[in-house]
C-alpha cells in the first residue's frame, strides 16, 4: 500500500492531497500530490546521508501532516523502523521501553521539542508529556525551527545512492500504548503486517461504495490508516477542524464521500450542530448505537462502528442499524473483518489473530495472538459481542459485574454518554454506580425517567445510584477515564448526591 501510495502521488503531481479549513470551513490545499512526493524524496536523502540503514530505529515526534506522512514515507523506502513518540503515553513510558530499541535518531518538530522542553509544565495541564529527546538520541528537527530546537534535518542532502525502495519484510513500527512504567505495551507491527491492516481499511472504504471506490470525493479524517489508502486510490484527504464549530462548518462546505471521526469527536461535532452525508466511520474508544443513530439522523447515509486495537487494526466493523437491531446484552461489534480470526480463553477474554496482528511487544518473543482485555462471547451469526474490559469488572456482594455488558442500555434518547463503576463500600465490596452526562439542553429529570426501565432490566446489576455528571475523558483516543468517574461518583455519594 505506500509502495502504490508512492508511486501514486508521484502520477498526478498537481493535485491536492491534504487539505485543511479555514475558520469559515473553506476548504484550503495544504499539500499537493507532487510536494508530499517531493518531501518523502528529501526526508530520505537526508536520513541516507546520516548514515541510517535498513533495521535502524527512527523516533518520530511530528504532529499529524504532510511532514509527519512524508517521515513514514521516508522510513517504508529505507527500511527504517519508526517509533511513535505520542506525547499522550507519558514520558517515563516512552523511556522504558525505549531503552530496548534505543533510536539512531529522533525527528521531532518544534512543538514536540516544546513539550519535553520549556512547555513542559503546560503540556502536563493537557496529559501530555514528552521524556528530554536528546536523553534518547541524536535530535533532528522536522519543519520550523525555533530557538533552542535542534538542528534542522538537512533537506538539501544529496540523492545520489538513495535506495528507491526496500524489499523484503521487518521491523515498521513501534506504537506505545498505555501502561505501568515498569511494564508499558510497546506494540511491534511489521512491514507486511502495517501493509495487510492498510489493504483491509481500503476495502471498507471501497465496499459498496458509489463509483467504485474513494477517487471520486474527498476523504475526512487525520490517522495513517485513513491518510495511506485514501491517497493512494486518489481521493484527497482533509484534516479534521479541532474545532466543533469549524468542523461543522468544514463538513458543510467538503461533502466528503467517508469522513473517520472518534466518538468525542463525533459528539462534539453534533453538539456544533454538524450534518453529515455519506458514510461515516468512528472508533478507538466505545460508540454506541445512539451515538451512530444521532449520526445518520444528521444525514449520513450509513454510520459504522469499527472495532479495533493498536494491536489488530481494523478488527471488526458494524453499520449502525445492525446494531441498534441487536436486543441481547452487551456491545455488538460486528463481525470479524476477512483474515481475522477470533477465540474466547477459559476467562472469557477475546483472543484475535489475522494478517494484520502485531509481530509482538518490543522486547518479547513474537505471538500470533493478540489478548485484547475484553471480556466477550460470539453470537449465532459469529459477530463479536463484548462484555466489558476484564480490569473493569465490580465486585457487588460477591457477584462479578462486568460494566460494558450493561452500559448500552443507559444510552437512551438524551444521553451524551453513560458508563458503571464501582466505588468502594468498605470490606473489599463496591457499589455500582451509573454516572450518565445528559445531552446539552436535556432536563434531568425527563433522563431519570426514560433510564428507570433500562435500569430495572439490568436484573441483579441494577445500580445502587444514578448520577449526572460530565464524564471525565483521557488519553489520545479521549475514552472516559474511569478511575476519575469512579472518585468522581465516590465524592458525590459522600456528599449525599444519588
């Protein structure tokens, strides 16, 4: 897939690739085909010309964009192995595990260099949180310099012997994702495993969809596995808005044919008063099915969920009427994608494997199966139904409450999100506790009685309170941070609330 990607954008040089809005959702070229082509040629002449080979690792600290895309591009032609240094992992995180694979050179930008540097007790405000750069590695600075950044990667290298490509398989990147200091995930993909999760992306995006396949209208969304096979089936890629008020403007004026969207986003854009059309996509943290049922009421033709991991990405996928059909317990997901392969452990854990599985965690032996923490089962038709996270589980009077098996019944009409947690009732129990954030302009009282039939048929798991609150969110993909709404609830109840 960045082999065609490569040679695509290299066919019709004068054509927009990335695009951004303004504050009035005008559409702006960011970048064209031909300059991420030439960007890509010159961030690989620069990296041959500092003596990295096949197999050596890259940090790599740039913000989302045509820099950041034309680095990966770089690294696919060389050989290189890159790790994503997402400041949202934590600074002693990223240290760690780094020491495994410590990088002939980190790339970073010049606010990344902020972050581990002089922003760094504002980054933190933010859950952001880079370690010092140079402690890991030689420091190139990608893009604009400012004082105290380090050198700037030299862009006017020279291309002769530059490879042209890189064959064979290896090493392509290393994710972090979260974790304890002392044991963090760092996520290992392969060149020919990055490649297969690529290909099964663009065949969601090319099924059954008009004109036969994304060429024939822009494409909305910011993560690679958006960007790489958008592009190389020639559609041009817009980067989303950060605000809702834009994004909803620049949906207006895009029309794009398959806009990506994480449910905060998602929600965020509703809020703003955002219409969509075509199809719509949403992952990385739990959308519901009243989520995507608010998405095609806001005009998109189809609104799908996709189940994924930074271990198995795509996994599964469900279009929003299928699951808002679904009656039984718990979260359907759909069905697993072509390739992937699934299997429930002794406990109940949903075990996946498939073409596009990580290799291993960086530092440990390779393993075709990826244990996902969530607790699931499959259904009559093989859909992948989940139950809840393994680590989330209450423990209510000696019973075993799972909480994602009971939570989709608490997003009913006027609920902006709704999660179960325990909180401490002394003696090792808990009380469950639901703790719903009401849509804006939603009175309290019309919620707590649309919830009273939901709540009674959850049976034995049937909250001890019901709280209204704004749910705390965390990290990149901004999924509620339990721990917080746990104390959140704990300090309410204490005050006598619920």
């Amino acid at each position: 897939m960045l082999d065609r990607l490569d040679h695509a954008l290299r066919t019709r040089p004068e054509r927009p690739a990335l695009l951004t809005a303004t504050r009035g959702g005008a559409t702006r070229v960011r970048a064209t085909r031909g300059e991420l082509a030439a960007l890509a040629d010159a961030f690989a002449a620069a990296l041959h010309a500092r003596g990295l080979r096949p197999g050596d690792t890259v940090g790599v600290a740039v913000r989302p964009g045509p820099r950041a895309l034309a680095v990966l591009l770089a690294l696919w032609r060389l050989g290189l192995r890159g790790a994503v240094l997402d400041p949202g992992a934590g600074a002693e995180v990223l240290r760690a595990r780094l020491e495994l694979a410590r990088p002939a050179l980190v790339l970073a930008d010049a606010a990344a260099q902020a972050v581990a540097g002089w922003a760094r007790p504002l980054a933190r405000r933010a859950r952001l949180e880079l370690p010092e750069l140079a402690s890991l590695g030689p420091v190139a600075t990608v893009g604009p310099r400012l004082p105290g950044c380090a050198p700037a990667l030299d862009l006017g290298a020279s291309r002769a012997g530059v490879p042209s490509g890189y064959e064979g398989d290896g090493d392509a990147v290393v994710v972090f994702t979260s974790g304890t200091t002392s044991r963090p995930r760092a996520v290992v993909h392969t060149r020919a495993g990055l490649a297969a999760g690529m290909e099964t992306v663009s065949g969601l995006f090319t099924a059954d969809s008009p004109g036969g396949g994304a060429a024939g209208g822009p494409v909305l969304g910011g993560t690679f596995f958006v960007l790489v096979p958008s592009l190389a089936q020639g559609a041009p890629v817009a980067l989303p808005a950060r605000s809702p008020a834009v994004l909803a403007r620049q949906l207006a004026r895009l029309a794009p044919r398959d806009t990506y969207l994480t449910p905060p986003q998602l929600r965020d854009a509703l809020g703003a008063g955002a219409r969509f059309g075509g199809r719509v996509w949403t992952g990385s943290a739990p959308a519901s099915a009243a989520l995507l049922g608010r998405v095609r009421a806001a005009g998109a033709r189809e609104a799908w969920g996709v189940y994924a991991l930074t271990e198995l990405f795509p996994a599964a996928a469900v279009e929003s009427r299928e699951k808002a059909a679904f009656g039984e317990a718990g979260d359907l997901v759909g069905a697993p994608l072509p390739g992937v392969r699934t299997a429930v452990d002794a406990e109940g854990q949903l075990l996946l494997t498939g073409p596009a599985v990580r290799e291993r965690y960086l530092g440990e032996e390779p393993d075709p199966w990826v244990r996902t923490g969530d607790r699931a089962r499959l259904d009559g038709a093989g859909r992948i139904v989940l139950e809840g996270r393994c680590k989330d589980m209450v423990l209510r009077r000696a019973e075993n409450i799972y909480p994602g098996l009971y939570e989709p019944g608490l997003h009913v009409p006027g609920v902006e999100l709704g999660v179960l947690v325990g909180v401490p009732a002394g003696d090792g129990d808990e009380r469950l506790v639901a703790v719903v954030q009401p849509q804006r302009g939603v009175p309290e009282p019309a919620l707590r009685a649309a919830l009273s039939g939901p709540l009674r048929a959850m049976g034995t798991a049937r909250p001890d309170a019901l709280l209204f609150a704004d749910i705390p969110l965390s990290g990149r993909s901004r999924k509620p941070d339990r721990a917080a709404v746990s104390a959140l609830a704990a300090a309410r109840l204490g005050r006598g609330a619920g």
